[in-house]
C-alpha cells in the first residue's frame, strides 16, 4: 500500500483550512486518513502551521511519501522560518481600555441593571382580588334598588 502525508481540504468555499493527514494515495482527497498529524490555515496572517513532527517523522521513516505541498510545509517548520503571531492584549484589558476611552474608571460603574422580570402575583393577593370585586358587584347591585 503506497501511503502518503497529504492535506485533507475543509472549511468554506473561499475559507479553506487544510489538515496535514497520512493516507493511502488510493483515496479521495476528502477521504477517510489513517492518521491526522496537523492542521495548516493559509488564509490567518501568518498562516497556521502545527504539525507533529513526532509522528511526521515516524511515517517517513516507514516510508510514508510527502506531497510537494507537505514537503514545503515541514521545510517552513524544519528551517525555523515560521512566523507567529503576536499576542495582543487580552480580552479584559481591551476591555478596561474601552471603558477608560469612554470616560469610566472601573468595572464598579458598570452600566444600569437590566429589568427585573415583572413579579408574579401572589395566591393569597389574588385570592383576595376576585373577592374584592364580588363586594364590589354587590355594592353595586344594592345602589340600583
């Protein structure tokens, strides 16, 4: 069986995102892999490229043949020429940054409260309410005679 370490395409039509697999050359593009050992998304700045090299390694050595486009991607890896992104500031600290640039110091004043949810009304209040108007029909029934 002639295996090979490929890219496995997924995503969206214009959004793909590859995953690095070892499969049999027999097989579709999209096709059942006997092995997913990476991920590659050439459409993020930089690209991501995380490929376990462990088990790159021991599928070549038992004679796993790399595509061209494979090839490129463990050289990238290889030769230490793989950019990373820069890690911005955190979620939180962007957001305190927006709340200082809109003129609030804290979290303390956070913003008014949402509305409570309209309280249900108790049964012996509305026990008490048909009985009100019971005696309200009754006074009323007593002024007409």
């Amino acid at each position: 069986m002639a295996v090979k370490i490929r890219l496995k395409r997924m995503g969206k039509i214009r959004a793909p995102f590859y995953r690095v697999v070892v499969m049999d050359s027999r097989t579709k593009r999209d096709g059942r892999a006997i092995e997913e050992i990476g991920k590659y998304h050439p459409t993020e700045e930089p690209s991501l490229i995380e490929i376990d090299m462990e088990r790159a390694n021991y599928w070549i050595a038992n004679g796993a043949q790399p595509t061209e486009a494979v090839a490129a991607l463990l050289k990238v890896i290889n030769d230490g020429k793989l950019k990373t992104r820069e890690q911005g500031p955190s979620k939180k600290e962007r957001y305190e940054a927006a709340l200082a640039a809109a003129g609030k110091a804290s979290d303390s004043d956070a913003p008014t409260p949402r509305k409570k949810a309209a309280k249900k009304a108790d049964p012996a209040e509305s026990a008490d309410a048909p009985a009100a108007e019971d005696a309200a029909a009754e006074g009323s029934e007593k002024n007409e005679s």
